[in-house]
C-alpha cells in the first residue's frame, strides 16, 4: 500500500539515548562526560554517553566548551523551544504535502477540538493577535515609506 503522507526524517529526531541525556543536562544546565557516566546515566558506558552527546551536538542542540581534555556540554535550547520547533518542523511537512492548505488546518481544528474545545479558543486569540500585529506591522511601513516621500518632496522643492 502506497504511504499518503511520507515525513523526511529528520535529523534533529531523538532516539531513548538522546532524549535521556538531554533531560539530564536540563536537570544540570551542564555537564561533561565523566558527570553523566558517574551521576543520572550510570547504567551507561561512558563511551556510549560520549558518542550520544556527540551526535546531539553535531545536531546543533548542545554547545560544548573544552575543560581540559574533555568537553563540557550545555543545551542549546530549553525544553519549550525544543518543542517548539519540533511541532513546527512536523506542521511544515504537513503543509508541504497536502495538496490543499486548508487541509491539515481542518485536521488542526480536528485535534484540538478532540483535546479540548477550549484550544479552539486559544487558537483564536492566536490568530486575532497575530493579525493585529501583521496589521500594525503594515500601517508602520506604510507610516516610514510616506515620512520618505514626503522628505523627498521638500528636497525637490
């Protein structure tokens, strides 16, 4: 059977490793190798807990500082933005395969009526404040683009 939707893999999905080590470095704010194999992941070899935080650094979602021969490893972001990107990431590739833009918007408005009617809500005021801003982004353009043409005028004159 032919997939209707076919999601790219992502390279910042998170394998059980990954995402163990990086709610432990939440917990710490920061940590080298040696403090997660001896602290929260000492069910882990140390080599296994190196190569983990490599590979969620070359994913960009940790900076690492050398401290002597090691590497002290801090996240990139918090958990909120994690998520924040992550839900993005996985809307885009929604839009990005529906034939139709009002589709997975009726599939938005389908998940969150069946969590909660009062996310509708929400996702209106979502909606409302992103318009005003949008409007108020527009008549402030508008604003700088005619103090222009009117610094022009006197120039002319």
């Amino acid at each position: 059977m032919k997939r209707v939707f076919h999601f790219r893999a992502s390279s910042s999905q998170l394998g059980p490793l990954e995402e163990r080590l990086l709610e432990a470095l939440w917990a710490r704010g920061n940590a080298t190798v040696r403090d997660l194999a001896d602290g929260a992941c000492q069910d882990l070899a140390y080599t296994t807990v190196m190569t983990t935080l490599d590979r969620l650094f070359k994913k960009k979602l940790l900076s690492r500082q050398a401290e002597g021969r090691a590497f002290r490893y801090a996240p990139r972001f918090t958990r909120e933005e994690l998520h924040q990107q992550v839900a993005g990431e996985a809307f885009r590739q929604l839009m990005d395969v529906s034939p139709a833009s009002s589709l997975p918007l009726s599939y938005l408005v389908e998940i969150l009526t069946e969590r909660d009617a009062q996310l509708l809500d929400d996702l209106r005021q979502v909606v409302e404040a992103k318009r005003r801003q949008l409007s108020g982004g527009e008549s402030r353009a508008e604003q700088r683009n005619g103090s222009r043409n009117r610094n022009t005028d006197k120039d002319k004159a």
